[in-house]
C-alpha cells in the first residue's frame, strides 16, 4: 500500500473501496460502490428504495455480513477491526429499541456495550436526555413513548459512546414537520459544534439540501454522482437539486 | 486507541450484557426463577413422596434420593436452555440485537454474555431446589462432582439456547426445540428410573441419550450411585460443552441469521 493511501484512509472519516454486496437470494445491493466522506463533512447519500443505502451501513456498522471489497472508518478497516465500532454511531431506519429496559437504561447500556465505565455512560445517558427532550421519560419503557420520542431516543442512543462518524438512516421518515425541524437545529449543532461527522440517507431533497455539504446520488449499488448541491444542480441541469436526482436517477 | 485500551472497553461491554442478561433473569423471577422450582418441587412431591412410598428404594438408594440428581440436571438444563434461547430470540425477532451487533465485543463475548442469564437462572432454580431437598440428600454425597456436572449442563444447555435463539426465525421453531428435542431426551435421560433395570430397546434408548451420563455424574455426586463412569460422563460433557460453546461463537462470528 502506498503511503498516499494510508493518508488517504487515515483522512477520510468513512472510505469505502469496491465494496460488493449480494444477499443469498442473488440481490446485488451494493456493486463495487466507491465512496470518500471527508473527515467533518456532513454527507447526504440519495437514492431510491432498494439503491443500496441501508446495506452500505449495516456494512460499515457490522449489520450485513461481510461483504467484499474494504471500508474503512478513519483509518480503521470496518469488517475486521472492531475499533472502528467505537467511532461509528448509527441510528437505523427500523425503531428498534430493548423493551426490557426503561429510556434512560437504553441509553446507559448501550453506552456500557461499547466500554464507557457505568456511571460515565450513566452521566451522558442524563446529558442526552435532557437534549433530546425525554428527561420526563427516563424511566419509561421504549414501548410507552410515542413514535417521534422512540425516533429521537434512538438518536440519542447512537451518540453516547461518543462516535466520530453518526450516521442516520432515514431519521425523519413519518416524523412530523416539527419533529423533523426540531431534529435539523439539533444535527446542524452536532455538526458545527462538537464536529461530528455526519452521513444522513433521506428520501427528503430539502432535507439533504438544507443539511449536506456534500451529497452522493446512489443508484443500484453505487455511486451515480457526488458533490455539492450546486456542483450537482450544476452538473444534471435544473433549478434544484431535485431535478439533479431525477436527471441522475434517470441516466 | 492501544489494543489494551480496547481489550478493556470490550471487557466492560462483555460485564454490561451478561448484566443486562441477569437483570432480565431476576426482574423476571415469577417467569424464571419460580417455575422450574414449583415443577421440581411438584416432581419431588408426586414421584418421591406419594409414588415414592410404592417404590421406596432403587438400586438401593430411597426413590427421592434417586430422582433428586435428575431433577437437578432436568431443571439446569431447562433453564438454561429456555433463558438463552428466549432472550436471543426476542433480540433478534424484535430487531434491538442490532444494538450489541454494532459494538465493538468479540462473538465470543457476545456468545458469553448471552449465556450468562441461562447459567444463572438455571443455577439458581437448580440451587433452590437443592436446598429444598437438602434433608433428602444421601450420606458419603461428593457436592464437588454434582455441583461441577450442574455447571458443564449449563454450559451445554445454555450454548444450545444461544444456537437454538439465533436458529429460530419463528416462535414454533424455538418451541419446537424445547418440546420436542430438550423434554424428551431429559425425561428418558434416566431420571426417573435406572437404566440397567430397563429392558431392550429402552435400556439402549437411555444410554444414547447424552443427559442420561449427566444425570448419571450428578447422582454419582450426590449419592455415590452410578452405572457409567463418572470420569468419562464428565469428560465427555466437558467435550461437548466446548463443542457446544465453540459451535455458538462460530454461527455469532458468521452472523448465521443474525445478519442479512
């Protein structure tokens, strides 16, 4: 390996080389999907239902088994070193949230798997709580809370170990426009504040629009565009990025 | 990050599941703990208290002093097997295993932890109804022998619930198991009766079975009663208690219907 590679891996929050991916049922989800998200970046990643998005984090968060190709999380190989785990906070599509333990355990469990001593998993899960606004839930059950609590609770749970990378899968699919405003101020902040880097799949342009620095067209297991939203708008023609993605998906 | 750093915060991960396990295990208790010592106790109660007065002695030993070991066994495997099986199942079927999934524990750990709640439970039940039985116990018994052939049980038993829990896409196949493989080959595993006392096919029947050699070890601990070698019976239930553990860690590590 070159030493320009190593620096390139190193650099990158999240590089995905050639990374293949076909179920057993001969679905090919990802194809030789090459992917750089710059170290800071907040990353949009578009495409429609089945493109790909979903199986590209379960395989850089240890959800799919392992595909071919390499991907790497700040340097860290994503399939066989289980540090990268450790940087990588992911909120995925489904609600899936432990029932047997109340908002607050979730939270500290989760914080705990991932070797954040208890009560320092214990102080953030408080932290969280009170920014995600469900101090009033803490010792209520995932499956008492309503379905916009679950959504940020879920959010929640993907920061307490403290990742560089936060990746959010669909985080506002059937979340009401206030919710969903309400989640935007507080990932702008992450971003902006703590430097968190961010990679957010959305079926929602303005979403993407309003958030992303960068955002990746994905279609049929790879990558079909990549840039900025104006580098994009640029590129396809139109007025909005909306009419990028549909001249992209159409190509 | 150091590869202590990280061997530590793994180990912590490890101590915060097999936690999560127990709790779930004692929060439980009415579904976990109580059952299996209600049944045992009843077993007690019918087969060595009302039936036992017809039998009064096998193979020399008073009839609850015989069954005693096999109840034991009976009740560790059980539990063992109920506990990881169910708790991994409801992970998986309820999807929050994804939670544990993405960190950054080794299968082995993650097999562990999950075993960690059918141990306990399944010691635990086993353990009350030793004290229940306590003044049924025979002189001259080696609680060493018994309590380490209850502890290979639960390693077995638990790693089948961890294979069986990531097996099982549906609730009837992780019914099935239980029902129609575990029950079974715990109650012709000579828990009741002496297999040398059996005629053909059921002696042989008995002796094939690989609970019958646990409860043959645990009855040779408590009451120095036993047709098969106990050093054997031992051995071979530590080999398959490593095949077992081994087999579990493999499918976490493939991610066997765990991951798509």
């Amino acid at each position: 390996m070159t030493a320009n590679a190593t620096f390139d891996r190193a650099s990158a929050a999240l590089l995905v080389e050639r990374l293949t991916k076909v179920y057993a049922d001969g679905t090919r989800a990802l194809d030789e999907l090459e992917l750089r998200i710059p170290s800071g970046c907040f990353f949009g990643l578009l495409g429609p239902n089945g493109a790909g998005k979903t199986t590209l984090i379960g395989a850089i968060s240890g959800l799919v088994r392992a595909p071919a190709g390499r991907a790497f999380v700040f340097g860290h190989d994503a399939v066989t070193d289980l540090e990268s785990r450790l940087l990588v906070g992911v909120a995925p599509q489904e609600v899936h949230l432990d029932r047997f333990l109340s908002a607050r355990e979730v939270l500290a469990y989760h914080g705990r798997y991932f070797g954040v001593p208890k009560l320092e998993s214990e102080q953030r899960a408080d932290e969280l709580l009170e920014v995600f606004d469900l101090a009033a839930k803490a010792s209520t059950k995932p499956n008492r809370l309503s379905g916009g609590m679950r959504r940020r609770l879920l959010i929640a749970r993907a920061l307490v170990h403290r990742p560089r990378l936060l990746i959010l899968d669909e985080p506002t699919a059937g979340v009401d426009l206030e919710l969903r405003h309400e989640l935007w101020r507080y990932l702008r902040r992450l971003h902006s504040e703590e430097g968190l880097t961010l990679l957010l799949t959305t079926h929602y342009l303005e979403e993407a629009e309003a958030l992303c620095e960068r955002i990746a067209f994905i279609r049929a297991g790879r990558i079909a565009a990549e840039g900025t939203p104006a580098e994009l708008t640029h590129r396809f023609g139109g007025d909005r990025l909306e009419d990028a993605y549909v001249e992209a998906m159409r190509a | 990050m150091s590869t202590l750093e990280l061997r530590v915060r793994q180990r912590r991960g490890t101590l915060a599941l097999t936690g999560r396990e127990t709790r779930r295990v004692l929060s439980l208790w009415t579904q976990t703990i109580l059952p299996p010592i209600v049944t045992a106790v009843l077993f007690l109660a019918v087969f060595g208290g009302a039936l036992g007065d017809r039998i009064h002695r096998v193979e020399g030993i008073p009839y609850l002093s015989f069954i005693l070991p096999g109840l034991l066994v009976m009740t560790v495997a059980g539990q063992a097997f109920a506990n990881c099986s169910t708790s991994l199942f409801q992970a998986k079927n309820e999807g929050y295993i994804e939670d544990v999934l993405t960190s950054p524990l080794r299968t082995w750990q993650l097999a562990l932890s999950y075993m960690s709640g059918g141990l306990l439970r399944g010691l635990v039940a086993s353990f009350a109804v030793a004290l229940v039985s306590l003044p049924f116990a025979h002189e001259g018994a080696q609680p060493v022998t018994a309590a380490a052939t209850l502890l290979i049980t639960g390693l077995v038993f638990s790693s089948l619930g961890v294979i069986t829990g990531i097996w099982a896409d549906t609730f009837d196949q992780h019914a099935f198991i239980a029902n129609i493989v575990i029950t079974p080959l715990a109650l012709v595993g000579g828990v009741f009766y002496s297999a040398r006392t059996l005629d053909q096919p059921w002696s042989t029947l008995t002796r094939i079975d690989p609970i019958y050699y646990l409860v043959d070890a645990t009855r040779s601990g408590l009451t120095g009663f036993h047709e098969a070698s106990t050093a054997v019976a031992l051995t071979v239930a530590a080999l398959v208690a490593i095949a077992a553990f081994t087999a579990a860690v493999a499918l976490v590590a493939r991610g066997w219907r765990l991951k798509p």
